[in-house]
C-alpha cells in the first residue's frame, strides 16, 4: 500500500526545502562593519567614496573591490583608503562589507 503525505505537508516541506536553498546558497554575503586595519572587500553592488561623511562623491567603489579601513567613525560613514581606479583616502558608508 502506497501513502502519500497531505497536500498541506508536501508544500510545508517544499517550502523548508526552498528556504534552505536560499539561505545556503553560495556566494551569499552578508554585509559587516569595516574592521579598523583591515583591507575589506566591499560587498554592496556598489560604494560611493566621499571627500567627507556625507561629502562630495569622488569615486565608486564596485562589489569585490577593496577598501583600507583606517577609522574613525562619523555619522553612519567610515575612513580610509579606496583602492583600484580611485586609489585615494576617503570616507564610504559603513556596513557593506563582506
């Protein structure tokens, strides 16, 4: 004799299945505070750098790329050096991250 589970309990278990996927999923990055010291991969699709906190854009950081974070904290932004095409200090916001 052959059981088949309740239509509710097949969707129930589709639904588990499916969320694990993803939040499993590979190359899922969950975005972090910069490190004071740590040269940070940027995990945002992408990063205005700024002259200030909240300043004038001077360039755009890509996800992948990576920025020296040297502090201090201000305002929600974090210092430090911007590397690849801008290649200058500057301030990003903080918390995008990998």
């Amino acid at each position: 004799m052959v059981t088949t589970k309740p239509l509710w309990q097949r969707v129930l278990v589709a639904l588990a299945v499916a969320t694990a996927l993803v939040v499993l999923a590979p190359g899922t990055a969950i975005a972090a505070n910069g490190t004071i010291g740590v040269r940070e991969t940027v995990c945002a699709e992408s990063l205005f750098v700024r002259t200030d906190p909240n300043g004038a854009w001077m360039g755009t950081l890509y996800a992948g790329q990576t920025f020296l974070v040297k502090g201090p904290r201000s305002g929600g932004y974090i210092f430090g050096f911007a590397y690849g095409h801008i290649n200058r200090n500057g301030w990003v916001q903080d918390g995008w991250f990998c």
